[in-house]
C-alpha cells in the first residue's frame, strides 16, 4: 500500500498520513521532500550542462552565459546585468566569465552606445555554431526528459514551477528580514 492510501487515526482523532499528525504537518513533510527532489534536480541539470560545455570546450558556468545569450539576444546583445539577472549571480562572475569566453572566440562584448557604463554581450559565429551542433542531441535528450508530460501538462507544470520560484523569491526576502 502507498503512503497516500494509508491513513491511521491518532490518539486525538486527526488523521494522519505516513506518521504526519495534522495536514500542516504532512505539508511540511511534503515540501523539505520536494526541497531534496529539487535539490537532486539540480545536481543532474548540471551534470548534463557540463557535459555540453566539455562537448564545445567550455565550462560548466560559462556553458549557461552563453546558453542565457542564445535566449536573450535580440541582435542588439544583451547587457551584463540581465545576464546575471537571468543566472541570479553577481554581475562580476558574468563580466569575468564573458571576457574568458571572449579570449576563446565564443562572445563578443561592446560598450553600449547609450551608456559607457554598460557593456553589451552577443555570441560569435562560432559560438552559434557549436551551439547548433549539439542541438539535435539536447532535442532527443529533452524529449526523453519530458516524455511523460503531453505539451500542455508540460506548459501547466512549468507555469507552477514559475509560480513557487516567485513564491520563494519573496520567501528568500522574509527570511534576509528575520520574518
């Protein structure tokens, strides 16, 4: 029998759930589960960034600067600050990484226009290239990943997955605030 199924009555008449003593209980045994679930999550998603950082000679973080610029970049570059926005990292990880990746061929940085205090980032043919090289490869990979989902429990999910981020953006605040 799964946990769900098995409800036991305590001694105060609350039913309990694999040794929960009242629905916040559960709940909270429930979310640091989904925090470890995450956590795993993540230590996989990286795992696979490095491999197709190592594939094109790169690294693991600057695999994700250039898979952010891939997304963000309308033709114009994108700044630092968005950047490192999207990454949530400092805007100096960005600025060293980006000027590493600039020695290698793979990113182009230039002063804004605007404003000389901003410097504008965009990929390199050859950034572009190396990128569409393995696209075929993370396609496949993703289809694997997601093949349980159909495309709109997949949309559904990603929309819930935005809404607990922003949700644990604010979370983040309480906590730096003592609430």
């Amino acid at each position: 029998m799964g946990q769900e199924t098995r409800r036991l009555s305590g001694s105060s008449g609350q039913t309990t759930l694999g040794g929960a003593t009242d629905l916040g209980s559960m709940k909270h045994d429930l979310a640091r589960q989904f925090g470890w679930e995450v956590a795993a999550i993540n230590v996989h998603l990286q795992e696979i960034r490095n491999f197709w950082a190592s594939a094109i000679g790169v690294s693991g973080p600057q695999w994700t600067i250039l898979t952010a610029l891939s997304e963000l970049d309308q033709g114009e570059g994108v700044p630092v600050n968005v950047v490192s926005k999207m990454l949530h990292v400092d805007s100096s990880f960005v600025t060293t990484q980006s000027k590493l990746l600039e020695k290698k061929g793979f990113v182009r940085r230039k002063t804004s226009d605007d404003d000389a205090r901003v410097v504008q980032m965009s990929l390199t043919d050859k950034s572009c290239k190396r990128i569409a090289s393995l696209s075929t490869q993370q396609e496949e990979l993703n289809n694997f990943i997601f093949s349980e989902f159909s495309d709109r429990e997949l949309g559904a999910f990603t929309g819930k997955l935005a809404a607990l981020k922003s949700r644990l953006e604010k979370a983040r605040t309480k906590v730096a605030m003592g609430i």
